[in-house]
C-alpha cells in the first residue's frame, strides 16, 4: 500500500492529499530515510511524521485497504511522541 494511503487509512493523518503533500516537503521519513508517497508500506516499518515542533514515531502491524474508525489505531504502535 502506498505511504499516502496508509496514513490516511491509519488516520495517523486525516486526508490523503495533505499525506501526500507532506511527503513532497520531505516532513515524513520511513526506517530512517525521506521518502515519497509512492513509497510502499510494509509491516515493521518504521514511520516518522513531522508536525511542526513535534515528532510522532510509529511501527507498522498491519497493512489493510478498509478499516473502521475505531480500528485504525491498530494497523500501528506508537513508539514516540
């Protein structure tokens, strides 16, 4: 699945076309290196999104095209804020 995808479906960011620009401005990194939003998510990745001043750090579980509201939360484990 596409990083722009999985962060939209993860709800880690609200909205695919700001997922998408927030890898064009290189704010997102995958295992310790800038990526596009083409980039393809695997499970044990590890995603570093840049909000600002503050960085949230997460470790793929699962990669899944449709998932509920009050289940996406578990398609990640947080593992810095």
């Amino acid at each position: 699945m596409r990083l722009d995808k999985f962060l939209k479906v993860s709800r880690i960011i609200k909205r695919r076309t700001v997922a998408n620009d927030a890898c064009d401005t290189e704010r997102i990194a995958v295992n310790g290196r800038v990526v596009k939003a083409s980039y393809n998510v695997k499970v044990g990745d590890v995603i570093e999104v840049s909000f600002g001043q503050r960085t949230l750090k997460v470790r793929v579980t699962d990669v899944k095209d449709v998932v509920k509201k009050d289940d996406a939360s578990t398609l990640y484990e947080v593992i810095e804020q």
